[in-house]
C-alpha cells in the first residue's frame, strides 16, 4: 500500500510527540521535578532518555563533569592572613607547551643577583587566543595551571587575563575537581615526605 | 598487528634498473624515479603491479638540497601495503613534473594543491588551477623559504613567550614587512577582484553542443555558495545548465584554508594534536588517531595494550555519531527539515557526553598522546558507554531505519539515483562509504589493520547498486558493524597502563618519513609526515577523504538533476573543516 512507509515513520514521531507527556505525567505521579533539577537533567543526558532531550540554557545547563575543561587558571594555596602562595615557579613549560602560543611569563629576577625567582612577576594568557586544548594543565609539573569550568567569559573587550586575573584559589579548584586535586595533593605530599626523609637521611649518614 | 608500512612487495629496480633507483635515505622508504620516466613507470604500476588506488599525492620542499620532490602512495583495493614512490627536481623555476592524471585520475585536486601550496607544476595536467588559494596569489605558501603576515619565527615555541613575555597583540607588530608578497607592479589602489574566466572556462569542455537537443537552449551558469545552506559549509559549485541538467560543474574551494600544514610545520609534534581536531570537527577522536599513528611509526614506540583499546571504543563511537548525523542531514538535504536530523542529534549529545567526561570537551577532543592515551575512561563514562552500546545506541538504529527507511518519498528520492561505480569510484581515488557502496569491500581496518582492528570479527559493510539508496544504507550498516566491534573491544579490555611512554611535552623523532591511514568515517585520512630530527616535522601533509572524494562530484553530476546534486554532494559527506584545512 502506497504510504505505509509514511504512516510507519509518523508513528515512530507520534510515540515520541507523546512520550515527553507520558514521562511528565510519570514525573508528576512521583512527585519529582523533571523540569530545572539536577536529577530531572542527569535523567534527559541518560540512555533512558525518552520525549523532550533540550535543556533550557541558560536556565537549565548541562552537568560538567568533572574533566570539562575551559581556559586555564592559576591556581594559589591560601597562607596565613590570606597570602597568596603561588604555586608557579614560572618554569616557562606551558608557555612553550601551548600550541597557539598565547601564555606570556615575565619571570623574577632577584634585584641584588640578578638570579631568577620561582615566581612570576606577571602572567598573561590571550584567552581570545586560547584553543583550550589543556596541555599547560597537563604537562605542569607543579600543579600551578589548570583549566576552569567557567565558561562565561563573553565581554566586549578582549579578554587578555593577567596575572591578577588568573588567580583562583586551591579550594575553588578542589571544588571542581575534587577528585583530580585529592589525587595531586597525595602525590605531592608523598614527594614530600621522600624529601623529607632524604634530607633526614643526609646528615645521618654523615655522622 | 599491522604490517609495516616498509614492506616493499614489489621490486620496481628490477623491472626499470635505468630509471629507477630505491630511495636509501636513512628513514626514508620507496623508489625514486627518473622524471623523464614517470609516467612509464607509473602506468607498469598501476597495470602490471596492480596498484589502483592512488591516494596521496604531495610535494616536499628540501631547501637546504635545492630539490623539489613528489612523494606519490599507491594502493591495491584488495588490501596490503602500499607502493611509494617520488620523483625529484631541481628547485629552479619553473619545476616542472609530468602529470599522472592520465593514469589516476585522483591526481586531480592533490597536483592542483601541491601546485598551489608548492609550485610544482605538473605538465599535462587538464586543469592546472589553484585550489586553496585564489588565482592571482603572489608565491607558494608551503615553500620553506615563504612566511605569513605576522610571522615570528620558524618554529614554536617562541622566544618572546618566555622568561620575559610581554604580552602583545599580534596585529600591533607590523605585518608588512618582508613576509608580505605582492605580485610585480601591484598597485593596491587600482586593484580589481580577479575575474573568473579560467573557471568558466574549465567548464566549457563539458558543455554539450546542442546537437541532439531537441530544442536549443542557453546554457546557464549557476553559482551555488559560498553561502548555501545545503552545501555543508563554505563550499562553491558552480554549474552550468542545459534546462534542468547539469552539464558542467566545478566545486571552488578555499574559503576556509587557513593552511594546516603550514600551522604545522611551524609547530612541534604534540602541538599538533589539537589542531588535528579541527579538521574534520565531527570526528576529532579519529584525527588524533590517524595522527599519532603516524608519528608512532615514525618513533617506532609501542602502544599501550589498553590505550589500543580506548581508542578503538572511542574511534567507533565517532564513526556511529558521524553517520547518523550524516543521515539526518541527508534528509535536510531533501527536504525533510530538522526532524530526522534532531533524532539523530540526540543520540549524537549521548555520545559527545561520553567524550566529554573522557576528554573534557565534546568535539576538540585532544585526546590521544604518542604512546596512548592522556586519561582512563572514568567508570560512570565507561557505565555510559556499556549503556549506549548494549542497550540505547541498537535500539535507536533499529527506530530511525522503521522512520525512514521505507518512507515512500525518500525512496522515490534515493533509489535508482546513480552515484559512482566502482570503476570510477577508484579512479578518482573515492575512499570511505561511497567507494564501498559501489561493491568494492575496501576498508582499511580489514585492508591494511592499523591498531588492534585485527582483533575484532566483524564485517566490512559492502552494498552493489551503487545508487543513493545504497549509499544511505551503507551508513547504517556501517553502524551496526561498529557496534559489534564495540561490544567486542569493551568485553576485552584489559586493565594496565594507558600509555607506554612517560608523559613529556617534547618527543623526539628521529628522521625519516612515514605516512600513517586511518579509516575515518569519511574515508582513508592520510598523514604524510617527514622528520629532520627537529622538534617540528620538516613537512606535515594532511591527505583528507572529503577533499579527495570531492573530485569525483564533477563526473558523477554531469547529466543528473540540479535537484538531485544537493543530495547527491551529501554522499561524500563533506566537512570542510577537512576539506579546506
């Protein structure tokens, strides 16, 4: 019968026309929100999935997880009375790592030496340049350069950061990592342990 | 594992001791041949040898010799290594190298490139235009001795970066300084765009002479694009028309060249990753695959066990979310605006939050390193993945085929609509679904096993009528083929390490030449990649499926419908991205 195919394919999109009201009504029955709750939202991105799949940006937004990666940021350890202890030594890696080239370092040189200081002076990263491709987070070996989940940074200037602006402190990064930071923080305090022991171990094979 | 790509089965020397000589160059592989003798050559290739498929076709620029080479790959469809061979010329203008497209026709566009980008010119070629660039450009971007506005050095990193960087914008530092050419007695005031005649003109030897036309009608020369909706981004057909029939076209391309290559050979190797991904954007997972196969080879390193894995896993989930996009658009395409395509776009959401959690981002994925891969699959990704392939992604195959598949209008649409034989398929070097679509089971997962594809039991998904039906069926069972090896590589994974190398942000690559294919949902994705020991490759070649496979739409047009060409330009499912680069 000439249509049949058609009737076949309108049946599939009529099921799933009433699948998004089946689903509310199922919602509604158990008294749970499917519409602006994380739940409702984890449950539209599952393979359940079924009717509406939209989420209302910018009401509703996507979970990130927690690999999601947007422009990096610098990351500082909170001091006593709220200094700020970076943690870039500005080795200079994620400025030749990056691949558009767009991380500028102004390391520190020890006015009375003239011997550089492991620490920036200032930091600029063109986040009109930026790609996000994440290498200087990746290859940091001081943990000092990440990448954010903001991803708001829409401005009618152009978005050169410096190092002021960079900097964020180690909870909110723990906040959005947790757990990439609780692994790093391990790593670095079992480096400094073997450290420790080391230098222990030094004026004890002395004597 | 797959077979090195050095085996040489055939021993040109023998059969042409005169003009003839195998390429001894430490790292290098394949035979050079006399330029006076290449297309001899060529056609004992090609007919004795039985090399059919010639897939790449590029120049290298070695400056410091003061030569100019051609670095030709040829390919059997029934599967195995391939034949490479090179002819070599003085850099002196103008350098001149006899054509083969007689002999391949999918020369066409990659001679055109390689005259663009190189300034080789390629004697007898029918269509000696440029490609990426405009006519009337002044120099060849690719030359090693050539520079761009807002040049700064020959390689990154840059020096100004680091340690006393401050910061500057690009366009404060003058850009017309050496690096800017004009043409001689240039005047900026007077200038006038160029006009087109060479185009127009490259489109009269179609034009049929109105001798059997029953009633004589003008020809009408039709530009569609850049900005056309249906043309998948920024390409430019301009065809002519006898009534409702084509009877020429030529595809114009370049609004998007931005020159990969160049990028990265400024580059160093792990920089390059990421501006792998954006050239076929759809696919970034398998352009970072392609890639790193390359430059493995290259660094003779292993592969971790379940990095191979990873990447399969996520090499397949690209391909399932590729071609139901390409299904959705198809119906774009004809007509059947947005549902078909929103269908197919959730599933494809479902798959990019998979890479997403994996990589940290949905389409520039930059997620493969030489060596591996950069993270685990977290376990609620993994959970994710076992989801969609086990349970959601079959069902949804099976529910878009009972919406489409017997639909009255998109048969009457498809069906009997001619594409490409398998004759010409692989004379104008088609890859990828259409080649396969035409009866010719050339897949190079089963053709030359790269990874651990040899592993898998699966089919390779081959459909004989070689009409558009078939080309839009082929796709699903392309789909159902990935699923099974999906299944198959997430049952056999197996624990340990996921990369082989320490993680370092230079690699060293000892000299030489490799180039690495991969089957990417559009077709072989080829990298050509030669090493001086540098940090940065002396040359990056990129040899994408859509580019190539466009330079069959030319013939496949010509007589058919200007109706159908829309849908007819969907089958090679063309991102420019990858087609521009």
């Amino acid at each position: 019968m000439y249509g049949k195919g058609i009737l076949k394919g309108l049946s599939v999109t009529w099921k799933r026309f009433w699948d998004t009201y089946t689903e509310d009504i199922s919602w509604m029955v158990r008294g749970k929100k499917r519409y602006n709750t994380q739940e409702g939202i984890a449950h539209r991105s599952s393979k359940d999935t079924k009717g509406i799949f939209t989420v209302q940006y910018p009401e509703e937004q996507l979970i990130q997880p927690e690999e999601f990666r947007y422009v990096p940021f610098l990351v500082y350890d909170e001091g006593e009375e709220g200094k700020k202890e970076i943690r870039c030594t500005s080795c200079g890696i994620c400025a030749k790592v990056c691949p558009p080239q767009c991380i500028w370092i102004v390391r520190t040189n020890d006015p009375s030496t003239g011997r550089p200081v492991p620490v920036p002076t200032n930091f600029y990263i063109d986040m009109d340049i930026c790609m996000n491709c994440g290498f200087c987070a990746e290859y940091c070996p001081f943990d000092a350069i990440k990448m954010d989940h903001d991803f708001d940074i829409a401005s009618y200037e152009r978005n050169v950061y410096n190092l002021e602006k960079l900097l964020k402190p180690a909870s909110y990064y723990n906040s959005i990592r947790p757990e990439n930071a609780a692994r790093e923080d391990e790593a670095r305090r079992a480096k400094e342990a073997l450290k420790a022991a080391k230098a222990e171990a030094k004026p004890a094979a002395a004597a | 594992m797959a077979a090195p790509a050095s085996t040489q089965t055939v021993d040109l020397v023998a059969r042409f001791p005169d003009s003839v000589s195998a390429d001894a160059r430490p790292g290098y592989t394949g035979f050079i041949v006399k330029k006076e003798n290449l297309l001899e050559v060529a056609t004992a290739i090609r007919d004795e040898f039985g090399y059919d498929l010639l897939t790449a076709v590029t120049g290298v620029d070695y400056i410091a010799e003061n030569k100019m080479e051609v670095v030709y790959h040829a390919y059997k469809t029934t599967g195995g290594a391939g034949l490479t061979f090179k002819v070599q010329v003085d850099r002196v203008d103008p350098v001149e190298v006899p054509s083969v497209v007689g002999i391949w026709a999918g020369a066409d566009f990659q001679e055109r490139e390689a005259w663009d980008l190189l300034g080789i010119k390629f004697t007898g070629h029918p269509d000696l235009r440029r490609i990426l660039m405009w006519e009337g450009y002044e120099g060849h971007p690719l030359r090693k001795d050539w520079k761009e506005p807002f040049f700064e050095e020959e390689a990154k990193p840059f020096k100004s970066r680091w340690p006393d960087g401050q910061h500057t914008f690009a366009e404060n530092k003058n850009p017309f300084r050496d690096n800017l050419k004009f043409p001689e007695g240039f005047d900026p005031e007077a200038y006038q765009p160029e006009n087109e005649d060479d185009l127009y003109a490259s489109l009269e030897r179609f034009r049929s002479k109105g001798e059997n036309d029953r009633l004589k009608t003008d020809h009408i020369v039709v530009n569609m694009g850049p900005h056309h909706p249906s043309t998948h981004g920024v390409l430019r057909v301009a065809v002519t028309l006898d009534g409702e029939t084509i009877t020429g076209l030529k595809p114009v391309m370049g609004y998007l060249h931005r020159n990969h290559d160049k990028i990265g050979e400024r580059n160093t190797y792990l920089q390059i990753i990421p501006y792998t991904d954006r050239l076929d954007y759809f696919n970034s997972m398998s352009n970072n695959f392609g890639y790193v196969t390359t430059i493995e080879k290259l660094m003779k390193i292993p592969v971790a066990e379940r990095a191979e894995y990873i990447r399969v896993i996520m090499a397949e989930l690209s391909r399932i979310q590729n071609h139901l996009i390409f299904i959705g658009m198809l119906m774009n395409d004809l007509g059947t605006m947005y549902t078909p395509s929103l269908y197919a776009f959730e599933e494809r959401e479902l798959v990019l939050d998979i890479f997403e959690a994996v990589s940290g981002a949905r389409m520039m994925c930059n997620y493969f390193r030489f060596g591996g891969v950069v993270r685990d699959i977290p376990d609620f990704a993994m959970q994710k993945i076992k989801d969609l392939v086990f349970d959601r992604l079959p069902a949804k195959t099976d529910e878009m085929e009972r919406f489409l598949n017997e639909n009255e209008v998109l048969v009457a649409r498809l069906k009997g609509i001619h594409v490409l034989n398998a004759e010409d398929a692989i004379k104008y070097s088609v890859t990828g679904p259409v080649l396969r679509a035409a009866g010719v089971p050339y897949d190079l997962r089963r053709a030359e096993p790269y990874s651990v594809y040899d592993r898998f039991d699966f089919d390779v998904a081959v459909r004989h009528n070689a009409d558009m039906m078939d080309n839009y069926l082929i796709r699903f069972d392309e789909i159902r083929q990935s699923l099974r090896i999906l299944e198959q590589a997430i049952k056999q994974i197996p624990e340990g390490p996921i990369n082989s190398q320490k993680p370092a942000y230079q690699v060293r690559v000892p000299a030489g030449e490799a180039y690495g294919r991969i089957e990417s949902p559009k077709g072989e994705l080829g990298f050509y990649v030669v090493s001086n020991g540098k940090p940065n490759p002396y040359r990056y070649h990129v040899r994408p499926a859509s580019f190539v496979n466009l330079q069959a739409v030319e013939s496949m047009c010509i007589g058919a419908k200007i109706a159908d060409f829309v849908a007819l330009l969907a089958m090679f499912d063309i991102v420019m991205g990858e087609l521009d680069r």
